[in-house]
C-alpha cells in the first residue's frame, strides 16, 4: 500500500508580542557576538525564518535543515519547489528549519498539500521548538485539528480536511 503524500511550499515564522527576532545567518551571529554590524536588514523585523523554497536546488535538503525522520528532498512540481516526505517509509516526518522560538512564541504560516491514497490518510503538522514544543496536527482519518504539546493532545476541534488540497 502506498502510504499518503505531504508536500510543503512556503513557511514563515513571525515573532508576536512585539518581540523583534531576526533571520540570522552563521557569519551573522559571528558578527552579533564581535559587536560588528550586520549586512543587511531584513524587510519585516518580525519574520525570523522564511522559505519558499523556490532558491533551493531540487534534490536533497539543504544541510541547515535538521531531518529528525523521514526522508525529505526539495522537489519541482507544477507549483513550484516544494518541501517533500517520500512516500516510504511510512512515518510520522519532522524536518526542523530555523531558530527555535521556545521563549518568543510564534506563529507559523505555510501552505501544505497532501494527498490520501487508498486507506492510508496523512496526518500532519507544524509546531514551534521541536517535538518538545506545541504542535498544530490535522488527522484526518478523524476529521480533528489538534493542539499537540509532548505527544500529549491539550485540546482538539472538529475540521474537514480535502485530499489534494493546499
């Protein structure tokens, strides 16, 4: 049986609460610590982490993604590139991009597509610090949206969720 497919085309992570958090790349940091100034300034102070994907090269993940399980490539669709799971093994993926925001807070923004295949339904999510952290988790089998933090439900709501849809 082939199991479900997951798709991600676009993520962004915005600080709330009128934290400024800013995208900072390694030499960034160096510099941050030195008291030297940085290049650049992003645009929005409060996006700490953004990708479209549509600069990556289509293959596997870029080596400043942190694969925690799951094999995840970068792939060219009709949409444009997209973040992927491969459709075996079955599990249950996680891919971590930027900074952790575990003292901030967040919110995340991003646009995922995947498909049910036969019996199998996907289940997916997107979360903030890791697997220790909150994550929201569609199960569709179940129809239930869910607010997961530690494995652990904290609370659910009913959601109609459509195969194939973004």
């Amino acid at each position: 049986m082939k199991p479900a497919l997951i798709w991600i085309s676009a993520i962004a992570v915005t600080s709330i609460a009128g934290v400024t958090l800013w995208t900072l790349q390694a030499d960034d940091k160096k510099k941050e610590a030195s008291g030297e100034a940085k290049d650049a300034t992003p645009k929005d102070p409060s996006i700490v982490f953004q990708s479209g994907f549509e600069d990556q090269k289509a293959g596997p993940t870029p080596s400043d993604y942190f694969v925690v399980d799951g094999e995840w490539s970068i792939a060219d669709l009709d949409v444009g590139k997209v973040l992927k799971l491969a459709e075996e093994p079955l599990v249950d993926g996680q891919v971590q991009l930027g900074e952790s925001l575990k003292e901030a807070g967040g919110t995340i923004v991003a646009k995922v597509k995947t498909e049910k295949k036969r019996r199998s339904f996907p289940r997916f999510g997107v979360g903030l610090h890791g697997m220790s952290g909150f994550r929201l988790r569609l199960v569709p089998v179940q129809n239930k949206i869910e607010l997961v933090r530690n494995e652990e439900v904290v609370a659910s709501a009913d959601l109609t969720w459509q195969s194939g849809q973004w």
